[in-house]
C-alpha cells in the first residue's frame, strides 16, 4: 500500500439526488415517501429514504413499488432540473479544488493530497460540504481515504448527509466487517457466487488467497481481493466536460437512394447510442448532416428530452432527415451528431422507459460488449448490410468527440 500513502481522496456524493431537487423545486415533498420515475409501468429511478424502509429501491418496477409503500408520492424525472443543480456543485468545487474528478451527475472524487499543508484536508472537505448544503440546499456526504474505494465505501456508511475519514493504515479494519455486496464491482451475479461459496463479510476475502479469487472470478476476481483489502491506485482524472459525439460517413458513389440513407443513419444512431450509454451519459440535441454531391452542407437540429436510447433518438434522426432533404440531389456523405451531453447513473432514460424496454436495452448492450458492436441491429439496418454494405464499417474512422 506504500504507493497510496502518501494520497487524499475525497468521494462526495449528492444524497438521494433525483429526489432532493425534485423537493427543492417542491417544498410540499419534504419529509414525505417520494418516487421519481416514469408511468405505471417504468421504473424506479430514485426513491426517498421514507420509501427504502418498505424495501423500495432503484431500478424496481413502479407497480412493485406502490404496493410496498402504497402511500409513496409518484414524481416524474426532470432531467434539465437535474443538470442544472448537478452544474452549480461542479462550479463550486471547481473553485475549491485543483483536482476533481466527475464520475457522474451526483458523484465527485477530489484529489486533495498536499493540501493538508494548507489547510488540513479534512477540514476543508467539510467546509466545502457545508459550502455546497449552503448555495445549493442539497443534502451531500463525504467520505475520505487514501484511495478511491474506500473513500466511495466510506460515503456509503456515512450517509445520510454525514461525512466520515478513514485513516490511512485503517482501511482493512474499516472494510473487514462489512458485506462483500459493498465492494464496488461486485453486483448481484457475483454477490451469489461469493455467498454460495460462503463469503458474506468483506473479511473472508481479505483471508482468502489472491490465486483462488482469480481461479473463481479471473481478471475481476483480482481486482476485488485488492479493493477489500483497500487497495486500490486508481487516480483522479482530471475533469473535462465532453460537449458532443458524432460520427458520418462518406459514400464511395453518391445515391439518392433515401431508403438505402436512412438504414445508414439507424445504423450510425444506434453505434452513437450505445456509446452514451456506455459513457453513462444522456443527450437533448440531435442533429442530422447531409452532403450533396455539389458539396453543398446542410445541417438541421432538434431538441428533446434527455435520453440514450434508440428507439426515442432515431424517430428524431429520421424526421429531422425528411425534413433537411428536399432537393433531390445525389448526396455524398451523412453525419448524426449529438450534443448537450450530461452524465448520468442511468444508463438509459429510468422515467420514460418501461422494465421491458430497460431489459433489453441491457440485453443488447452486453451481447454488443461480449461479442462486438456489429453482433445485433435492427433489422432495417442488418437487412441493409446483407446488401453488401456493413452500416458499422467506417464509423470508427470519424468518430468526433469535444
């Protein structure tokens, strides 16, 4: 551990953030069992801590949820509400800190090795917390370590709206009585792998050999043996807004085959999509390109709801398409752009999408990580493709990130 000695990590994390705002922007909610989601048949996105004593929890569908707590106040998401107020706790630590990492809409890692010189790190975590609860009225723990892990498990065990250190040296005592289910990386397949081998406290990892975590879990297995035992060298990555992603492609001959344009622009949307959700963000501008074959550019650009998934966006593409072509010429090259990106936990949109939407959206996801981004399509697009054109190849060579 001597290479985390000398570091200072701070996790801070908006408490029960969907839900705070939505009270900010409504008093009436306060102290009150809250949900924020979708309809009747989406899911959970968030939920207070009033609704969590009932067993309700994110990522549960509504209906399951109202009949645990029956008297829960249904609220839909309002992602613009989310951004904003998630924006003005970046620009306050931007000012406070040198270095600060932003994982996504509510959660921040900051770097404050060396400050400790200055102004005593813990101290000055606390203030900037106090600081944050002051300008924007939500609630915001933290906790600090030598690393990464332990400081995001440490805001877990502080919360709600608390703070707590973990000493350097400490972090396997710290770590040793707690459920293995804390560990980051682990999830519900590998919590019932380790619970069938009888592994339930953090400690019976910390005792096992590295060899036999790996043996059970490999590359993963490694990596969670060192987390319980609070190792982790992972830094803070410096902070960089990424404002759009987009990807074109130019044709090899120019057509005016609009069917042949729009399977292009499905396929190109759909690589997009699964790149935002993969970078757990959302969009809500979408912008199509065209080219004619005379040279002449023209670009058209819709705003909507924050979303990442397909079948939402490419209505969007391929009407801003109808509209934006209208001169009957031979065109050269398409783009899809989207832009006014945010992070997000989610990685698909929680309030609009239904538990069957959201399951196959994950569905597709992992068979696209596990076999290649090119292994499912819609059939519009992979019909296309068996034409002799693969709608994927290429989409690499330009892909445009800001």
């Amino acid at each position: 551990m001597s290479e985390q000695l000398n570091r200072v990590i701070a996790h801070m994390d908006l408490d029960c953030f969907f839900v705070s705002v939505s009270r900010l922007l409504h008093p009436e909610l306060n102290n009150k069992p809250v949900i924020v989601g979708g309809g009747e048949r989406g899911v959970v996105a968030a939920c207070s801590y009033e609704t969590r004593k009932f067993g309700v929890h994110s990522a549960m569908p509504i209906k399951q949820a109202k009949r645990l707590c029956p008297e829960a106040i249904i609220v839909r998401g309002d992602y613009d509400a989310y951004s904003n107020h998630s924006d003005m706790v970046n620009e306050i630590i931007c000012e406070s800190v040198p270095l600060y990492e932003r994982s996504s809409i509510d959660e921040f890692y900051l770097d404050l090795t060396g400050m400790d010189r200055f102004f005593g790190c813990y101290k000055h975590a606390t203030e900037l917390r106090q600081r944050i609860m002051r300008e924007t009225g939500l609630p915001i723990s933290f906790g600090m370590s030598a690393n990464k892990t332990v400081s995001k498990i440490a805001t877990d065990e502080a919360k709600p709206n608390n703070q707590m250190q973990v000493n350097c040296g400490e972090e396997k005592f710290f770590l040793a009585p707690l459920s293995v289910r804390k560990i980051p990386m682990v999830g519900q397949k590998t919590y019932t792998l380790l619970r069938s081998m009888g592994v339930e406290k953090v400690k019976t990892v910390q005792e096992m050999p590295v060899e036999l975590m790996e043996r059970v879990l490999g590359e993963n297995g490694t990596t969670i043996w060192k987390k319980a035992n609070g190792i982790d060298t992972t830094p803070v990555e410096p902070y960089h807004e990424q404002k759009s992603m987009s990807t074109e492609e130019t044709f090899e001959q120019d057509t005016i085959d609009v069917q042949r344009l729009q399977h292009i622009l499905i396929a190109m949307t759909e690589k997009l999509c699964f790149r935002l959700r993969s970078e757990h963000k959302v969009t809500s501008c979408v912008a199509v390109k065209i080219r004619y074959s005379n040279f002449d550019t023209h670009t058209m650009q819709c705003r909507i709801p924050y979303t990442g998934c397909d079948h939402i966006i490419i209505k969007h593409v391929k009407d801003l398409f109808g509209k934006l072509y209208n001169r009957r010429l031979l065109i050269r090259l398409v783009g899809v752009k989207f832009s006014h990106l945010v992070g997000g936990g989610h990685q698909i949109n929680l309030f609009e999408d239904s538990e069957e939407i959201i399951n196959l959206y994950q569905a597709m996801d992992n068979l696209r990580l596990r076999f290649g981004e090119d292994k499912i399509q819609r059939a519009a697009a992979m019909n296309f493709s068996l034409r002799g054109f693969n709608p994927f190849n290429g989409l690499s060579k330009k892909p445009e990130s800001k």
